[in-house]
C-alpha cells in the first residue's frame, strides 16, 4: 500500500520538488477528479483486482467473488 500511496503522491509532485503545494495537495487527495492520476488509479485498481497475477482480469476477479459459489 505504501507504495502505491507512494506513487500516487509522486505524480501529484507536478513540479517534482519531492513536496505537494495545496494544488498538488489537492490532486493527491481527490485523483479521481484529476486526468492526469488516472493512469495510476487504473494500474492500482487492476493490482488489486488481478487475483492470480496473471496481468488480466477475469470475470471471477472483474466482480469479486471471493469463492462464493453462487453459480
């Protein structure tokens, strides 16, 4: 998880002063909002999602089964 939030903060630093002023700030704690993290927030979403590590998502891990077997 660190390393995500690590990452995150990273492509918020606009100006790569290793700081976020409150702009950056801003983008950090609502990146939804902003186009320019939301290659990091697909890359960290299908992390999380890709259960087997295959680097694609099946429909089982597209909707979370979790081994339910509910078929």
């Amino acid at each position: 998880m660190l390393e995500n939030e690590k990452a995150l903060f990273n492509a918020a630093d606009k100006n790569k002063d290793k700081a976020l002023d409150k702009d950056e700030f801003l983008v950090f704690t609502v990146p939804e909002e902003h186009p320019i993290m939301h290659p990091h927030l697909v890359a960290q979403t299908l992390q999380e999602k890709d259960k087997d590590g295959d680097g694609f998502i099946n429909f089982e891990e597209f909707i979370d089964k979790k081994g339910t077997n509910n078929s």
